[in-house]
C-alpha cells in the first residue's frame, strides 16, 4: 500500500449511481482502508450545484481515506493525472428501450473522454465504462485515446456476473461465495451469455448439478439478462446501488487482483480469443495480476454455448459498425 493517493475520476458523479459509488470508494471499499484516494468528480455545467452538495456530504462523512475531492465540467482538467476513470455519466434508458437505444444519445460523450484522458491520464490509467450501451462506449473512449494501451479500456459486465452468481446460489441453496468461475460472455445486453458449464458449485460443476437445460435456457439465462429492464420496471430506475457495488468489484479486481482458483468476468479488447475478432471489447472470463487482466484459456465451448456467444458478439459488430458511421471510431 502506497499513502500517495490514488486518483479516481468518476464522471456522472452527481447522479444516481455516482450517489452509491463515491461514498463507497471514499471509505475504503475500493482500495482498501490503509489506501488514500483522491476523488476528481465530472459533471456536465447544470449538475455542478447537485454535485457541490454531494461533495458536503462527503465532508460531513469524515472519511479518513479520502484524501481529497476536486470537481469540475472540462473532462482535460478532472482526468488529470487519474489513475482510475470511472465512466458512468451517460443517460440511462427506460422502459421499453435497449441499451442499444442509447448510442446516440451517449455515444457522443465518449469520444471527448477518451480524447482528454489520452492528454492527461497518468501513464497507469485503467479506464471502466460503466454507462450504457457500456461496451461500444469504451470502444468509442479507447478509440480516440491512440497513446493509451487498448488493454487499460474496459466496460462493465461484472453486474451481470454478480446477478448470475447470485441466481445460480438461489437455484442450489449455496451461498455465494460458494460459487467459482463463473462467467458473462458477450454484450451488456440482452444477448449476454451466463455461462454455467464452466462454474462451479463447492467445486462441483455447476451445469451438471442443476442438471436443468429448460431451466437453464427458459429461466436462468433470461433472468440473468433480462434483470435491468427488471429492474426498471420495478424501481421506475434502473439499477444504481447494485451498479456501483459492481463498478467497485471491478475496480478493485482490476488493481489487486482476483483470487486464486478462480476468476470474475470484464469486458475488454479482444485479441481474437474464442473467435471474438479481435479489437472489439466483449465480456470474456479474466484473471488479474499485477495490475494486467488475461483472458483465462482453454475453455472447452460446446454448441450450445457457441451459439449464444456468436448471437451476442453479432450485435457488438452491429453495434461498432453503427459508430462507425456516426464518425465516432
Ligand atoms: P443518472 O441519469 O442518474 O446520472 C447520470 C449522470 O451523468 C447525470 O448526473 C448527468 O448529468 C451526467 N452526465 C451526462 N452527460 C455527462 C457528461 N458528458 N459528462 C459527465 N457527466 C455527464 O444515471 P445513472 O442511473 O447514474 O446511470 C448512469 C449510466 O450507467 C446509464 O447509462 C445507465 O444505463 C448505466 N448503467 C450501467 C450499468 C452496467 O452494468 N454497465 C448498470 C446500471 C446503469
Ligand atoms: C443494468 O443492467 O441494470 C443497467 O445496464 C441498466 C439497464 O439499462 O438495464
């Protein structure tokens, strides 16, 4: 542990899941409690006034992690010299929309991110896009940031690989840290793929436990993919407090590591693994160490599974060829 402070730029820090993630970061969730960080909070110029109350509160939280907070409307003066960039700002969508929908309401927001962090990032930046469509807007980030590594751009399916966890414990009566390797392939769509023939439950292979195809296919798979628009339909919101406890868990995987004997899912650049071309950032099963993640090897991909990661990088493809034409990659 170092006491120099991490830099953490979160942008959208006035809204719904910037109201969880800097509260948790503050205190030590992120980094743990012998680490300082210093937050840099993004907002566009009419969520400043929001964003300069948070910032009361997180004073009148007193933290003792939380080395300092500086906030701000020009991406080139917050992102300087961050360490960490937490993309969250984005509109989120609403009922009856794909995230899919968004792209050109949002994907216009990060080319100018991508842009600024190649100016002023530090040179260890790791960059998590969590606002959606999450995948195409770190591809349209990484694209406009030539200088930075393609392998410090990610996006954020590990929401997805908590809510697969968490159903998968609920089907077995596990509990779930009892479950290991799971794994979101794909989009974060509706086309992700929940992967439960490589999970394990205690050690036992989590697809021949449940034994279920038709559960496994007309239930598991869809409420797994389908728990955002859920969610929205529940809450008149979609998710933010389970959004940033994830944007943390994969933050923190990112910097310190996942543990041993298992792995956790990001969605990062290909480099043609599985037959994802190479170039698009799709949700694979990763180890971290030492601050690289590396797509884990080897995996035996059956038809059935081969379908579902095929559908899914389809619409990634779809995806990047449409901001292609919006000349935003
Ligand atoms: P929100 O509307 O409550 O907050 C978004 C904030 O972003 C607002 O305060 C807005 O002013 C700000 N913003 C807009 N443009 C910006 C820009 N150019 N620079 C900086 N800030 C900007 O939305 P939310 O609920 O916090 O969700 C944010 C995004 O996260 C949405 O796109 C949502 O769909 C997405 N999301 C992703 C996941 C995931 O698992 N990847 C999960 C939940 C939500
Ligand atoms: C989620 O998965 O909860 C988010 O991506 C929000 C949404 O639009 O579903």
């Amino acid at each position: 542990m170092s006491t120099t402070p991490i830099k953490v730029a979160v942008t959208g820090a006035a809204g719904n899941i910037g109201y969880s993630l800097l509260f948790r970061i503050a205190s030590g969730a992120l980094f743990g409690q012998d680490q300082p960080v210093e937050l840099r909070l993004l907002e566009i110029t009419p969520a400043l006034k929001a964003l300069e109350g948070v910032v009361m509160e997180l004073d009148d939280s007193a933290f003792p992690t939380l080395a300092g907070v500086e906030i701000g409307d020009d991406p080139t003066k917050v992102f300087d010299g961050v360490n960490h960039a937490l993309l969250v700002g984005a509109r989120p969508r609403g009922p009856g929309m794909e995230r899919g929908d968004l792209l050109e309401a949002n994907g216009g927001i990060f080319a100018p991110q991508g842009k600024a962090l190649n100016e002023v990032a530090a040179d260890d930046i790791k960059v998590t896009v969590t606002g959606n469509p999450a995948n195409t807007n770190a591809l349209i980030a990484q694209s406009n940031a030539p200088d930075i590594p393609s392998s410090r751009f990610s996006a954020l399916t590990r929401l997805d690989h908590n809510r697969a966890i968490a159903q998968l414990a609920a089907k077995t009566g596990a509990t779930v840290a009892d479950i290991k390797k799971m794994t979101i392939w794909g989009n974060h769509s509706a086309t992700q793929y929940p992967d439960l023939f490589h999970a394990e439950v205690k050690g036992q292979n989590a697809a021949e436990l449940v034994n279920d195809q038709e559960w496994l296919e007309g239930t598991y798979i869809p409420t797994v993919a389908k728990r955002g628009a859920a969610i929205i339909d529940a809450r008149g919101a979609s998710s933010a407090a389970s959004a940033a406890s994830a944007t943390i868990d994969h933050a923190r995987d990112w910097q310190l590591g996942t543990a041993e004997g298992d792995w956790t899912s990001m969605s990062v650049v290909s480099d043609g693994s599985y037959d994802v071309p190479e170039g698009l950032i799709s949700s694979f099963p990763v180890t971290v160490k030492d601050g690289e993640w590396t797509i884990v090897q080897g995996l035996e991909i059956d038809e059935f599974s081969r379908g579902k990661i095929d559908a899914s990088v389809k619409e990634l493809e779809g995806e990047r060829d449409t901001v292609k034409k919006l000349g935003l990659i």
